[in-house]
C-alpha cells in the first residue's frame, strides 16, 4: 500500500489461492448446492476450534435462531443481550418469537455486566446471549456457572471471536452452542455465512434438520420436524477452506495489529483503547475519544477510513425503553473502528496512528 493510497476501515482479503480452487471447482461439474465442500469445512472449523460438531449455516444471524429453535426456546421466553452488539443478536431472539431483554455492559470488556445480568432474570428468562465482542470475553467460567446454577441456556455469539480464546478454550465451546459469523468484514470470510459449534450430539442433529427444512437425512423429503431452508453453498465452503488454511496467520497478525495500535496510542491524551489480553484476536482495532465524528472526519481528509461502533441497542428505534445503561453509552457514544484489514502492514498502521495523534493535539500528521 502506498502511502498515498486510501486505507479502507475493512476489506476482504481473497487472493490467487481462492480464485485457483474457485475455478477448479466450478470446472469439475460441482453442483453448487452445500455437499462435500461444506462437508470440508465444518471439519476445518471444528477442529480448529476443538468442537465435537460444527454446522455451517447461511449466515451469522440464522445460526443463532436455529440454536434457540433447536434448543426449545420461543414465544413467551426471554433471552437476555447485551446493550453493546450488533443488531443481529437481539433480531435472532425475536425471530424465533422469544424476547430480548437488554443488559448494560462491564467497561473492562464491553460484554455483559453479570451483575446486571442477575438482576434482570425473571420467570421467563430462558437463556443468555453472551457476545464475546470483538473477540473480548468475560470470565466465562464465571459465567457458564451463573447459567448451570439458574438453569439457564448459555448462547455464545462469538461472530467476532474466531481465533479468540479464554485459558486455552476457544471461545464458542463454554456454553451449549457457540457461533461465528463469516461475513465480508470478520477476520475470515465466504461472503455471507456462519457456523454453530457445539459439543451435544443430539443438539447438533435438532440443528442439522432445522437448517434442512427438519428432514429426516439430508436428500430425502420425509421430515419428522419444522425446519426452514438456512443451507449454505459448495461455493461459499470452497472460499471457506482456503480462508480457514490462512486463519493462523491472520490470527497472530490481528493480535499484532492491535498491540502496535496500542503502543502508538498508549498515554495519548484523550485516546482509550481496551485492554486485551494474549488470546484475543481483535477484529476490529477501535478506539475512544470525546469527538469520534471530528476524528472520523479528520482521518477521512487524510485518507484513512473508519467506521463509528455499534450505537447501544436501546438507542435503535425498535428496541426503546426506559431503562438506563450508562456504560454502554459512555463507549458507544465515544467508540470508532480504525482501518483493521489483516493485510495492513506496519507503516500503514503507523500512518493511522500518526493521523489519530494528530487530531488529538490539534496538529496535523507527519
């Protein structure tokens, strides 16, 4: 990249690996539809995450309905949510009819405060949505024995989190099911997608005959449960395996990034970043200061992009209250994603990092 070239907040990266095996796919006669491909890759995906099952699925929003589908969980329940995430973790408990009641977050990761969490439990409370954002996640110990202790399904939305652990243990694997999503944006990609991950044999075959209109065995029109078509492509999966064979690499350069981030930033008057330890892979690398538009413009001027953080979920017009949640909006009132495509190299993050500087002293970069 050229130091005059525009830095995009986030791009894909696809290269002659996944064009070769694209090419020799669509050559051989493949049939398009979801078989020995996808096949490949849920072994890729459990494997590398130590999951007993994986299920790849359209994409990261029906994976998680097709977990509370699976695991009995619809109208007249309530699944608890985090303020800070993407929209598609409260849209995939409403789309199986259940309620998402939102929980404030704790400063040090932006998940879930489990303190909040128990005081929003009621009757109907059936399960927890626990977002490990941006691959940051709480004590999941902790939480896995909040859950067990209240009866509680433990739903891991690790869409962010593929590469991220927690003591060893990939995130996904501490509740009854986890999932990723594998949209253009995350640290792998095969355009739209996402997988369930799960260690519950029974679970997994529910999951498999949801995303499979409920047949009895993929290929035969005989169901012996509701399902809806959630399948996945050969064509995706093809992408899918080559992305999983660079996943290594592009995990370490993630943890990198962020850490040349941080040390650039590091005592920056006005500049936050969060804390993030060894396991975690960041997806995006985002940033907290008092005029995050100012910053955004400033940075656009100078050829960088970026991208402002989720607004807090009870600021979305289809999801207002009157509850409070003052840390979710002290971050996402303050919160902006840097340019973070793995392929960046130092000197670009460094050209980031000056420009950031720069606005914060009322200077211009260098």
């Amino acid at each position: 990249m050229g130091p005059n070239d525009f830095i995009n907040q986030m791009e894909p990266w696809i290269d002659d690996n996944e064009v070769r095996h694209m090419t020799e796919y669509l050559s051989s006669g493949g049939w398009l539809t979801e078989f020995k491909k996808t096949a490949e890759f849920e072994e890729m995906v459990a494997a590398y995450t130590g999951a007993k099952h994986c299920i790849i699925v359209a994409n990261g929003t029906v994976s998680m309905s097709v977990a509370y589908w699976a695991l009995g969980i619809g109208p007249g329940d309530e699944v608890l949510v985090p303020d800070v995430t993407m929209i598609a973790t409260p849209n995939a408990v409403r789309l199986v009819g259940a309620t998402p009641v939102l929980v404030d977050v704790e400063a040090a990761t932006l998940c879930m405060d489990l303190e909040r969490a128990a005081a929003a439990i009621t009757p109907r409370t059936k399960a927890v949505a626990l977002v490990s954002l941006n691959g940051r996640a709480p004590d999941m110990h902790a939480w896995r024995t909040f859950c067990d202790a209240r009866g509680l399904v433990l739903m891991e939305d690790a869409a962010q989190s593929l590469g991220s652990r927690q003591g060893g243990t990939h995130l996904g694997r501490f509740g009854q099911v986890g999932s990723f999503s594998f949209s253009a944006p995350k640290i792998i990609t095969t355009g739209q997608g996402g997988a369930l991950i799960t260690d519950d044999d029974a679970l997994a075959l529910r999951m498999r005959k949801i995303k499979d209109f409920g047949r009895v065995k993929a290929g035969v029109d005989w169901h012996d449960m509701m399902g809806q078509n959630f399948k996945t492509t050969d064509v995706q999966s093809v992408l899918g395996i080559e992305q999983m064979k660079k996943l290594p690499w592009r995990v370490e350069r993630k943890k990198a990034m962020y850490r040349r981030y941080e040390a650039a930033l590091s005592g920056v008057n006005g500049v936050g970043m969060l804390r993030t330890s060894d396991d975690t892979a960041p997806w995006f690398m985002d940033v907290y200061v008092d005029d995050p538009a100012g910053l955004r413009e400033h940075l656009h001027t100078r050829g960088i992009g970026s991208r402002p953080v989720y607004p807090a979920v009870h600021r979305q017009s289809i999801y207002a209250g009157d509850a409070q949640f003052p840390v979710a909006e002290r971050f996402c009132s303050r919160g902006l994603w840097l340019p973070s495509s793995s392929f960046l190299d130092d000197a670009t993050i460094d050209r980031v990092t000056a420009g950031v500087r720069a606005f914060v002293s009322g200077g211009t970069a260098s």
